[in-house]
C-alpha cells in the first residue's frame, strides 16, 4: 500500500529519532567509563590540594595523611585502569589481603592498610570487595597464614586452590603487599594488583610470568615510635604443608539401583586399585524405573554439576570407571585438601512430590584416592505396588592408594 506524504515525513522523523537516541546511548556508555577512570585521579589531585586548602572541620591534613591519601587515590585509578571495562566487567571484584613485612608476616601497619582499601572501594559501585570471611577460608584452603610474595607457581597453586572449593567467587584482582622502613622516618609501601583470571601454563610457569601491576610509595611517619609499632607482628607468617588427595565422584542418574558385589572388599587405602583381579564392583538392578528429578548434588558449600566424558582429556578414564561402577555421570574430580567433607545429595520424586535427600562424610586422605559413587534409585510405579519399593539413595565408597586410576 502506498504511503501518504505525511506518513513517510513521520516515518523519516521516527527513524531520525532512534538514530539519535542510539547516539546518546553509546555516549553515556562511553561518559560512565571515563567517569570512572578520572574520579580515582581527581582523587589524587583533591588529596594534594586539601593539605594547603584545610578540610571541612578546618584541620590541615598531616603528611602522613596527604601521602596516604595519594597512595589510595592512585591504587584506586590503577584497578579501575586496568581492569575496568563498562560492557565486559562494570563491577571490579576484589580481594584484599593483609599487607605484609618481607618475612612475610602480618604487622599493624599492613591490616590498617589492607582494612582501609577495603572500606575506601566498599562503597563503590564500580568495585566489589571479597569478604573477610572468605578470604581468611582461601588462606586456610592454601595451608597459609598470610598471602605474602607471589609467583606464577603460588599464584597457579592459589588460583587452583580457590576455583575448585569456590568456583563462583567471581574474583578479577587479589590486592596485596609489603611494608618496610623507608628512608628516614617513613614506611615504604608497596603494592601489588594480579590478575586473578590470567591463565598460567607450562611457559608462565617455567619463567615465571604472571600478570601483576606494582605501586610503591613512601609515607612519612611522626615518630619514632610510631614507625616500630607500625612495624609490630600481628599473625606470623607461616605455611603449612597442605597434604592433598583426589576426591572423584561418579553418579548413576538413570534412576537403576546399583547393586555391589563381592569384588568391594578388595579395595584399600594401602595399596593401589586392584582392577586387573575384579570384573567389576558394583551392577545395575533390573529393578523398572523412572529418571529422578531436580537432582542436587553438593559437596560442602558447592553445587555440583556434571563434567562430561570429554574434559581435561580423562574421557577414557572416566568411561573406564563407568564400567566397573555402572555409571554414567561424573560429577567431580579434583585434588583437594585430605580432611573430612560433607556430601549431599537430594532429588524430587515427581510420584508422591517429596524430596528425598541423603547426608554422608566423606573423607579424604593424604596421597589416596577417593572414589564415591551415588545411586539414585527411583522404582516405576508397578515396582511401588508390587515389591513396596520406596525411592533412595545409596553411597558407595571405594579407595586406592595413588592419583592414578588406571592400571598399568
């Protein structure tokens, strides 16, 4: 149909306005990121002049502050800088670590750093900052007291360590440093940003590459006295070898119970897994079933999620175990730290709409393997009436001395 002369001017209009109201978008977008890169700078700029100019209660700031105040004012505009960006990463998350002497203890004068970052970036909006709590479980989690001086191997060792007991911490950059005497009657600080997501390999390890920005600065102190007990040792550093085991957990989702064998007396911490001498340990039932629903599997404070056959080339690994164990799923294979963990497991039976759930310890030793499988039984309705099946959960636990689980 044949547009009128006033309905194509009104069309030429509306399409003039959409053009400018995307112009304006990518605008603001643009403005928001420069916003954020200068605030941090004015910051700076505001932190010198304020000593000259007094502040609102008509106090002049004292060198010690004006220096303090330039040291946070430039670290806040480096991570900004570094690590901003208004489409891929608008909140900056953040974890802050006591600043630390060389020998790699904590002192006074590093938590007062460390805690005033903290509240400094806890109320922006373009930062995130990474709770005490959790940072103190990632240094026990890494058998450390202090997050002292990093490499590309402690950092891969800490980056490990983290994402596989929290792999949704979401973390972009780990704050850290060192406090020493400097010149005269002054403290040398200096900082340091890594990169929490810079991938480290064979390379990164073997030279040690890492992605980190350093800052440094002096600040003045007004006594003696005040620069020992800025000096003075609050935790000692220390790290404690962190003994490890493998923990793999192989999960039946079809809704079959698993039955086990004879072969399962065999297995022992002591000795690797003896799977040339046993065709298999556990066997699915015949039993007629239904697949479970909203299957939650937890691990401590992770949910868990299937792996898939193919990840970290283990494809042939895993498809070995579903063999022996008559499984289909695995659910999680990872080094970690040989203590007791908690395992939960529930799922609903879409039958009667209850939720059936199943609570177990599982501990894991130093340079053994554990291998947990889980079966979720869920009996068809027939299997109800007929045998008086009732849905649950079985868990079965199987050790080898070793990381490795195939034969030689």
């Amino acid at each position: 149909m044949k547009l009128s002369k006033n309905e194509r001017k009104i069309g030429k209009t509306r399409k003039k306005v959409e053009r400018r109201g995307r112009q304006i978008m990518r605008q603001m977008r643009s403005f928001v990121a420069l916003f954020c890169l200068i605030s941090a700078t004015f910051g700076y700029l505001i932190a010198t002049s304020s000593a000259q100019e007094g502040v609102a209660s008509g106090r002049l700031l004292t060198e010690q502050e004006v220096a303090t105040e330039k040291f946070f004012s430039s670290l806040e505009a480096a991570l900004a800088k570094k690590f901003f960006d208004h489409r891929k990463r608008p909140v900056i998350r953040v974890a802050i670590f006591d600043f630390t002497d060389e020998a790699g203890n904590v002192v006074k004068s590093g938590r007062e750093l460390a805690d005033k970052i903290t509240r400094r970036l806890y109320g922006k909006p373009q930062f995130e900052v990474v709770g005490q709590g959790k940072i103190n479980r990632y240094l026990s989690w890494s058998g450390l007291s202090a997050l002292g001086k990093l490499d590309a191997e402690s950092l891969y060792r800490l980056q490990r360590r983290i994402n596989t007991m929290d792999p949704n911490n979401g973390i972009h950059v780990l704050v850290r440093g060192e406090v020493k005497k400097g010149v005269g009657r002054s403290l040398r600080v200096s900082a340091s940003l890594v990169d929490f997501r810079f991938r480290i390999g064979a390379i990164e390890l073997e030279k040690n590459i890492f992605d980190h920005l350093a800052l440094t600065t002096e600040i003045p102190l007004p006594t003696e006295q005040a620069l020992q007990e800025a000096s003075e040792i609050l935790i000692a550093g220390e790290k404690r070898l962190q003994e490890e085991g493998r923990l793999l957990i192989l999960v039946n989702t079809r809704g079959n119970p698993l039955l086990e064998t004879e072969y399962g007396r065999h297995f022992s911490k002591d000795q690797a897994f003896p799977w040339a001498k046993i065709p298999h340990v556990l066997t699915l039932g015949k039993a007629e079933v239904i697949i479970p629903e909203q299957l939650r599997i937890g691990l401590e404070k992770l949910l868990l999620s299937p792996l898939g056959s193919g990840r970290n080339s283990k494809g042939l690994e895993y498809s070995f175990l579903h063999g022996k164990c008559a499984t289909n799923e695995v659910y999680f294979d990872e080094m970690i730290p040989a203590q007791s963990y908690r395992l939960t497991t529930s799922f609903l039976d879409l039958k009667t709409n209850e939720t059936y759930s199943q609570s177990s310890e599982v501990q894991v030793d130093a340079g053994v393997t554990t291998l947990v499988v889980l079966s979720i039984y869920v009996p068809s309705e027939k299997e109800r009436i007929r045998n008086k099946e009732t849905p649950r959960i079985d868990v079965f636990q199987l050790f080898g001395k070793g990381m490795e689980i195939l034969p030689k």
